[in-house]
C-alpha cells in the first residue's frame, strides 16, 4: 500500500470550537491538505516544539522522549493508518535496535512526538483521497476558506471522537497588533516572565514581535 508523507502546514486556533485547533497536513511534493481537530494541550506541546522555545519544566510529551532515550528506545515515524466513519486511527514504530513494535496513538500525540524525535509522518494514498482537501490557488486561500470543509476528528485505537463538531474556522490575522507599543526592553521582560508562567501562547506572540523588529 502506497504511503505518503506529510509535513505540517499549518496550527490554528478555532474560533467556533471553544478550547480546539486545527493541525493540517500536507502531502509532501504535493497539493492535498489534511485537516484533523485536535486538543489545546496538544496543539501548544506541537507549537512549542516547532517554535524551538523550551519550557520551564518537561511537557508530558518531553518526557515520554526522556523516558525513551533513557532506555534507547527510539520512534522511526508516525504512521496514519486508517480511517473509519470520519475518524483516524495512528500509530507509532518503535525500535529498542532488536525489536520492532506499533504503539496505537491519537494523530496529535504521535505529531508531538514526531517534531521531538525528528522523525517522518506518513499516511496512505486511500485515506488523502477520501479525507484529503486539493488546494487551489495559495496556501494562504485554503485557510481562510477551511471553515466550509468537513474536518476528520483525531481518535486513539478505540475509536473515541475528541470532539463532536466537524466545522471549524482558521483564525483570522488580528486586526492590530497590540505588541507595537512596547519597547524591546518591554518584551524580552515580558517574553523571560511568560515562559517562567508556561503561558507559551503569549511567549510565541512575544518571540514572533521580537523577530519582527530584528
């Protein structure tokens, strides 16, 4: 069976779903877009990892690659493997340099640990074609327009729906924004006091204005 790997596009809020977010995945060398619904703790630990900002403490999905380098143990990709009634099914290959095993994950879960252990996303070519959006035109187009699609929700092995809505909307860019008025000095206190909270929303808002000016 043919398998495709995936890149991470994009990682937004959602404006219709209190507390969700959109992980798209696209289709490496190619136009077809994944969308699933995941969990906030999960989209921060993805955004945090991609933003290479380190936190205070280990993240639970920092310490499963703690626990796993401890013993050598190491995930070779995160597999995308199925698709029943709207719901994913994924799962991890894991190595201890002996023996093979595939560990049953929800999508957000094994991307969280894919960024950590650099290692490749792969679905199959059948679960694009039936769940997979084509892009027309730019990518920054198939964003705003996401909230007319129907959006496959993540699950774990056992099939449970992480959310029962399939609409959602990408957040639009703020109107302004409100950073502006602060000065560098400002914003590295500010950046150094909302990493020591662990509020890494505000920390990646911090950061991204600070790069700005540079």
């Amino acid at each position: 069976m043919k398998k495709i790997k995936l890149d991470i596009v994009g990682l937004s809020y959602s404006q219709t779903q209190s507390g969700a977010y959109a992980l798209v995945l696209g289709e490496n060398n190619g136009n077809r877009r994944l969308p699933i619904i995941i969990g906030s703790n999960e989209a921060q630990s993805i955004a945090i990892k991609i933003e290479k900002m380190t936190p205070s403490r280990p993240l639970t999905h920092d310490l499963f690659v703690n626990f796993a380098q401890a013993f050598s143990l190491q995930i070779s990709e995160v597999l995308i493997y199925n698709l029943v009634d709207g719901v994913f099914f994924a799962k991890l290959i894991c190595t201890d340099g002996q023996q093979t095993k595939e560990i049953d994950a929800r999508t957000s879960d094994a991307v969280a640990l894919a960024v950590r252990f650099e290692i490749p996303i792969y679905t199959y070519d059948f679960i694009m074609s039936s769940a997979g959006i084509i892009i027309e035109g730019n990518e920054f187009a198939f964003l705003e327009n996401l909230d007319r699609t129907n959006v496959t929700i993540e699950s774990n092995e056992k099939g449970e729906k992480k959310t029962s809505d399939e609409q959602i909307r990408m957040e639009p860019p703020p109107p302004k924004n409100p950073l502006i008025s602060y000065s560098d000095v400002q914003l590295e206190s500010e950046l150094s006091k909302a990493l020591e909270e662990e509020n890494y929303e505000t920390a990646a808002s911090l950061r991204d204005e600070i790069a700005r000016r540079k």
